[in-house]
C-alpha cells in the first residue's frame, strides 16, 4: 500500500478520534451542568452555602463538593452524577487511539518516508 495513503488514514483516523472525544466531553459537560442546575433547585440551602464562584461560574467544583461531602446523601445524585461520568473510559480511549495515530504518522512520515 501506498505511504501516502497511510499516512492520510492515520490523519484522518487521529481527526476523528479527536472529534469523538470532544463529542463525549461536552455530552459530560452537559450532564454535569444539569445535574449543578437540578441540584440548586433541589438543595438551596446548601447551594446557597457555596462559594459565588462555585455558583455561578464552577459547576463541577460545586457539584464535586456535594459529592465529597460526608453530610450529604442522595441516590439521585448519585445515580445522576454516575450517569455524567459513563463516557470517562470512552474518552480516554479515544484519547489513546488518536494519540497512537498520530505517532505512527509522525514516524511514517520521518523514518519511513511517507509523502502525500
């Protein structure tokens, strides 16, 4: 097979792993500012006890806090925060597979000399 034709697969291959990993992080980043929404909502009090960074600009820190509190127990939470969490793994194989991509392309192209 042509190294060109390689080296333009493991571009596009690190191109899409790429996307899919950002696809992931911003469905995350959705979940987690529903869950510091639905936890103002549920919670005032203890939202309200947050620092005004926390409320109004870090919503993972927030909800990070709830989490490691030891006062506070809540199966929805959990299950909610759980949910949030469920695309790590994917992302870091996403991660691994566009980096991998991209090293055997970087190599392709200096040591074996694959050109476009």
């Amino acid at each position: 097979m042509n190294g060109g034709v390689m080296l333009q697969g493991l571009v596009l291959i690190a191109v899409f792993a790429a996307g899919y990993v950002t696809v992931l992080k911003f469905n995350e980043d959705r979940r987690i500012r529903d869950l510091a929404f639905w936890l103002r909502r549920t919670h005032p009090q203890r939202w309200e006890a947050l620092p005004w960074i926390m409320q109004k600009a870090d919503r993972l820190g927030a909800v990070e806090s709830f989490r490691q509190d030891p006062e506070f127990h809540d199966a929805e939470f959990d299950s909610r925060y759980a949910a949030a969490k469920t695309t790590r793994r994917r992302q870091g194989v996403g991660l691994v597979v566009a980096g991998i991509a991209i090293v055997l392309a970087v190599f392709g192209y200096q040591v074996l000399g694959w050109r476009v």
